[in-house]
C-alpha cells in the first residue's frame, strides 16, 4: 500500500471529492484494530505510543509504552483473556478511570473478545443492568489504590462475574495491596495474572472487520440504558478518517485526557495515532477533571510538543483563564466537540493562546467523528464537512422524504461508520442487535436538527426532542442560545420550554456568565428578545446558573433544565394552595412532576389545576399512603 493511497490530501474541504474517487476498499485499511495496532508496531517498534502521567503534580514521572511495547502487553493481557474463557463473542467489562494499563487492557479485550467500558460514576443499578445486557463475567476494575469509590463498586457488582482483573495506579510502586477474596469470584491484578503469558502472538484467532470490537453504553445518567455495539471495521475507518488529516504529521504528539468510556477517548485519541505512528499524551485518572492539570496545562505542552488535542468547552473556557506560562508554539489546532460552541469561549481562547479552535460533530452510533472542521477554511455556525466516504442528508422529522439542500431537518448519517445496532439480547454465542428506530434502510437517524450545504457542510439546529412547541409552533431552542451567546458576558445557554397553560410551552433559558458579570437575568431577557428572528422565541425569562448540566461525558444535559422549568411552572400553578411542595424528577428520559399536599388541602381542586398544562405529574398527600 502506497502513502499515497493510504493518505491523499486532505487539508481542505476542496480535497473531498479527490479523496472519494478512490474506493474506500483500495485503501489497504487493516481488518481489525488489533491488525492496526500490529501494524504500528511493525513500522516504529521503539517510538513512543503512550505516554501516561500518574496525576498532574508529577507530569514529569510518566509511564510510556513504545509501539513495539504496547503490543506485547497487549498480547500478554488477551492471552490471559484467553485463558479464562473468552471467546469472540465474549464482553469484557472494563470500568476504571484513565491508567497506563487501562489503554493495553481495553485494546486486548477487542483482540480476545469484546471491550465493554464503563462509567464507573453511573449509579450500581445502571452498571448491573450493563453488565447484564453485555452479558460480561469478567470485569477488568480500578482497585483500591486507584479508585478506591470504584473498586467498592466492582465489589457489590461481583455476584455477577466470574473474574475481576485489578488495576494499580500509573506508576505504583511497591507490593500491592492484598485484595478481599469474593466468594466463587476469581481475583487478581491485571499485571501480575498476565505477567507469564506469552507476549509475541495471540494465542486465538485474531478478530476480523465484521466483527464487533466494543459495546458502549449511550445516554445521561438516567433512563434505561443502551449499549451500542462497533465493529472493528466500523473503529478501524473512522480512525482513519481522522487520522487522514493533513495538518498532523506523522509522529506528532496529541494530548489525550477524556475517559476511555467515551468513544472520543477511544477512537480519536488511541486509535488514530496508531495510523502514522503518533505519540499520545495522556493526562492522569481524573482528565481535565483535575484542577491542578490547568496550573500545568501549558507546561505539558512544551515539555512533549503537543500538537494536538480534544476537549468540551468548558475545557477551553477554563484554560483561556490560564496565564500561558510556557513556549506552545507546537500546538497547531485544538479540536472541540461534544456540545455547542459558544462564540465567546471561541474568542477567549484563540485570543489568550493564538491557537484555533476546531469544531467537529459525530456520535456513539456513528463510531465517533462525522464531521470535521478546517483550521485555515472556517465556516463560521458550522460544525465541519462531512467526513471522507460517510453520507449525510436531510429528511422530513415525519415522512422520512429527503429535504432539498439548505432545508432544516432530521439529519441522517449512512456509510461504514454507522453502527449496527443496539444490544438486545443474546442468540447462542452472538448478540441480538437491533436499530430501535434509529436505523432505516442503513441509514442512522441522529435525532438532530441541521442544514446541509452543497459542500457537505453540516449547521446544527437542535435536536428534535428539544424542540419548543408554543401553540403548535415550533421554536428551535439555538435561536434563542445563539441571541444570548452573542451577549459578551454569556458564556454557555441552554432553552427549554417551560408548561404554560394557554400555550402548551413558552421558551426559558438559563445561562453562564463571565466571572464579575453584573448584568441582569431581565437585561438578559431583553438582550434575547431583541435578536430572537421571531417574537414567539422571545424568552420569558433567563436565569443565570453557575454550571449548566451535562452529562457524564460533557455533553448538554437538557432534560435536567426541562425538570427546574417544570418545577418553576407548577410551583407558581399552586400557589395559592398553602404548603403544597412540587419537585420534578427524571424517569426515563421524561420529566415527572411529584406534587406533595397537605391532608387538609382540596385533592382534586389540585388535580384539576395541573389538569391545565401538559406535564406528567405525580400527587400525594401527607398522611395518605
């Protein structure tokens, strides 16, 4: 395979169309990211691949892995995943923060069977019922040293394993602790159980594109969960994708420091770099979560010559804060996603570090990334082109007909990174999978509002669920988000709509200010209804928060926002019933309006009230059961 075949220019949106006239097929990709990572370590066996800082104070106390290194762990951790039991279409549950040993781990459960990540901060129940649907019994867990909160947790979900395989800190020294025995549960470290397993080849079959590399679970934190299953074929293009980006050269650094149970983590931070032999960075157990990283931030650049990274917006609003106290001259472009972009955050941080700031757009369903920005072609309100070989159009949110380009619609992603299904149920030795609506005919619907240009370029409106429905009017809730971000001391927003009894909804938003900001939440609500397109989207009111919500991942956390305005609009409803208290609670993914009375107070004058708005509700009497 050729470089030029391998990798055609593609360092702007013109370059797109060169680049499919070749057939994805000739582009000599390797069949699994097992073969990826052999690959690597054939062509720079002692190049640096991982580089791991133990926590922030001691960046300068990492462990690094060449290629060549790497793999033999690999090897040797799939071995040992092979020695008890693991099969092909076997998971294998990995729930620990970000560690050295957590990146060979989670590719040698994809090379032996299945990697299955968790989030070990989501609730036990959630974790059971993943492990459950994964079908996994044997979990590779952070242990006491590492994740002491973690590690309790792995204990009380152990009735549902066969094996735990510990994880020590990045870096431990010494004898580890010795770790409780679990009655019929197999215990061990990870390193120690596989220290004797042969290093140089897999003692299994390796695994091959169709089959699947990972289940990861989607969603907040509440709600049933999902888990959406990837191929190896779906991992190893999109990768490429991201890794056919002519502004990285070979070799270069990237700085990794979102969990591994996020497909970001996975895909654009540990298996793109295998590509042309980069080098990751990645940042302690607690990623961008660390404050102390931020006092180091700039430092760690220089010292490794990063040239690269990805992060949240809050990510870059925090480090635009961040005196720059070192030479990052290296650091070419920095790649945001996840949420959207606030124009002041974008201007804070190329202005405090003269370092552009790249949008891209993708989700778990669609592998990862499928839209990726130009650092030297913007387009401003665009969330970049479509990604080499992936298709997008724009269909009607009711009759699924394909909209004329620059029409708002359901945007819809077809191609080879769009995954095959959610996990069902089990089959013999294979998963059930299955669309749940969002696949249609191979093309996945993403639940999101966009324009789309003849270029390929991709505008965002919303997502369809957070519509504003105001007497049958739609209201695209990034109307009123883009109004008040063009506000200089707003620097996140979040419309939703609040129940309203003659309207069904009316639009209310809540937003983040600048440090020191002394304006108003009613100068806000002016500012917005001034630059609102239409009258209906006027806000009825702002309120300013210290954090918007997000989820685990970063990502806006709407229905939360959704709950406060339910609870704001029904607490004024029942006003004049003395000592009613409203709370509004999330069940999965609607919100739930739990109405507690009085015994003295008129039950069904109550019931007749919240008759009038559209809102699930729950009443209860004190004293009844």
């Amino acid at each position: 395979m050729t470089g030029a075949s391998l990798w055609p220019r593609y360092a702007e949106p013109a370059d797109l169309a060169a680049i499919e006239a070749v057939p994805l097929a000739e582009r000599g990709l390797p069949e699994s990211t097992y073969a990826l990572l052999s690959r690597a370590a054939g062509w720079w066996p002692d190049h640096p691949a991982t580089t791991v800082l133990p926590e922030a104070a001691r960046w300068r106390e990492p462990v690094r892995r060449t290629f060549a290194e790497l793999l033999a762990d690999v090897h040797r951790y799939a071995n040992l995943l092979w020695e008890l039991g693991i099969r092909r279409g076997d998971a294998v549950a990995l729930m620990a923060p970000n560690c050295a040993d957590l990146i060979p781990a989670t590719l040698a459960a994809q090379l032996a069977g299945i990697a299955a990540p968790l989030n070990g901060g989501l609730s036990r129940d959630h974790l059971g019922e993943l492990l459950r649907r994964s079908g996994a019994r044997v979990l590779i867990t952070a242990g006491p040293e590492l994740a002491p909160e973690i590690w309790d947790t792995a204990r009380t979900l152990a009735a549902e394993l066969d094996v735990v395989l510990v994880l020590r800190p990045t870096g431990a020294a010494g004898e580890p602790a010795a770790l409780p025995a679990i009655k019929g549960v197999r215990v061990g470290y990870l390193a120690d159980l596989a220290a004797g397993h042969d290093a140089t080849d897999f003692d299994g079959e390796p695994p091959v594109a169709s089959d699947l590399a990972a289940l990861f679970h989607t969603g907040g934190t509440t709600g049933a969960p999902k888990l959406a299953a990837h191929t190896h074929a779906n991992e190893v293009t999109d990768a490429w994708m991201i890794a056919a980006n002519s502004l990285l050269d070979p070799g270069s650094a990237v700085f990794a420091a979102l969990p591994l149970f996020h497909v970001n983590a996975l895909v654009v931070t540990l298996l793109a770099p295998l590509f042309k032999g980069q080098h990751a960075v990645w940042a302690g157990p607690l990623g961008y979560r660390e404050p102390a990283l931020y006092g180091q931030f700039w430092k760690i650049v220089e010292h490794h010559r990063i040239a690269a990274m990805s992060a949240v917006p809050t990510v870059y609003a925090v480090l635009a804060q961040c005196p720059v106290d070192a030479d990052i001259a290296s650091l070419r472009f920095a790649m945001v996603g996840a949420s959207p972009l606030p124009a002041a955050v974008r201007a804070g941080f190329q202005t405090h570090t003269g370092v552009t700031l790249v949008e891209g757009y993708g989700l778990t369903e669609a592998t990862c990334a499928s839209a990726r920005s130009f650092p030297d072609a913007p387009r401003p309100g665009s969330v970049g082109q479509r990604m080499p070989y992936q298709r997008m159009k724009v269909v009607h949110p009711e009759t699924g007909e394909e909209l004329p380009g620059g029409e708002t619609g359901v945007l819809a992603i077809g191609g080879p990174t769009v995954f095959p299904g959610y996990v069902v149920g089990r089959a013999g030795n294979a998963y059930v999978l299955d669309g749940l609506g969002k696949l249609r005919d191979g093309w996945l619907d993403t639940g999101d509002l966009a324009r789309l240009d003849a270029d390929g370029f991709v505008r965002l409106a919303g997502r369809v669920k957070d519509l504003i429905i105001r007497g049958g009017h739609n209201i695209d809730p990034a109307m009123i988000e883009d109004a008040l971000l063009s506000h200089p001391d707003v620097t996140a927003a979040g419309a939703v709509g609040r129940p309203d009894e003659h309207s069904g909804e009316v639009p209310v938003a809540y937003v983040t200010l600048v440090p020191g900001a002394t304006v108003t939440e009613d100068e806000l609500r002016a500012w917005a209804a001034g630059r609102v397109p239409e009258r209906a989207a006027a806000p009825k009111e702002v309120t300013v928060l210290d954090a918007l919500p997000v989820t685990d991942v970063g990502k806006p956390y709407k229905l939360a926002l959704r709950a406060d305005a339910n609870r704001r609009a029904i607490t004024e409803a029942l006003v004049a019933f003395d000592g009613a208290t409203v709370d509004a609670v999330i069940e999965d993914g609607t919100v739930v309006a739990t109405v507690t009375l009085p015994s003295e107070v008129d039950e069904s004058k109550v019931a007749a009230t919240l008759a009038r708005y559209t809102v699930s509700t729950r009443l209860t009497c004190q004293g009844k059961s």
